[in-house]
C-alpha cells in the first residue's frame, strides 16, 4: 500500500509562486510513475502535470506547459510541483497521484492507483 501526503499549499496573489510537495511512505518509489491533479471548485479533476518512473520523462497539460515543473527524489520519496506565475484559474484541490510503473493513460485518473488527500491553492486577484 502507497500513502501519499501533499503540501505546500496555500493562498497567493496572481503571478506569484508556490512549491507543492508529496511524499511517499513506499520503499520503490522509483518504480512508480507520479502526476499532480487538481479540480476546481465546481469542476472535474483535471490532469496537471507527470513524471515516468525512470525520471527521464515528464508531461505537462497545455494550461501549465511553461508554468510549472514537476520533479521526483527518489532518495526522499517526494515529488514536487514548482508553479510559478499563477493565475486565478490556477485555484483548486490539488492531488498527488502514483501508479506502478507506467500508468495505462498518463492523463487519465483512472490510471492511477494511489492518491494523496489533496491541498488547496487559492490564487487572488
């Protein structure tokens, strides 16, 4: 069983930055594939962002591409999530997911098999 727990979130104006954590309480962590999520108040879950397994790939949704970056240390068993220049429709729930090694559909949550409870993003403007 994978436990996921994220942080780092909060509340900022627009432009701003804020780093997001999840950490993973599993010994092979880097045989998992990672994604952040978010859903917006009234909204679907949306997918946000992806790191493969080996750590050599990563994938962004055209919203964030250029915006934020995703990142792994297999040797702390964390994944991160750098977002700058934040907008108000950046405000959401925003979740941690994992699935073992390579998910069926890297954007898809139904792929994923782990999830973290989530942390709220609030961007003013």
């Amino acid at each position: 069983q994978v436990q996921l727990v994220e942080s780092g979130g909060g509340v900022v104006q627009t432009g701003g930055s804020l780093r997001l954590s999840c950490a993973a309480s599993v010994r092979t962590f880097s045989s998992y594939t990672t994604a952040w999520f978010r859903q917006p108040p009234g909204k679907e879950r949306e997918f946000v962002a992806a790191s493969w397994w080996d750590g050599g790939s990563t994938y962004y949704a055209d919203s964030v591409k250029g915006r934020f970056t995703i990142s792994r240390d297999n040797a702390k068993n964390t994944v991160y999530l750098q977002m700058n220049s934040l907008k108000p429709e950046d405000t959401a729930l925003y979740y941690c997911a994992a699935a073992k090694w390579a998910p069926t559909v890297l954007t898809q949550s139904r792929s994923y098999d782990y999830w973290g409870q989530g942390t709220q993003v609030t961007v003013s403007s």
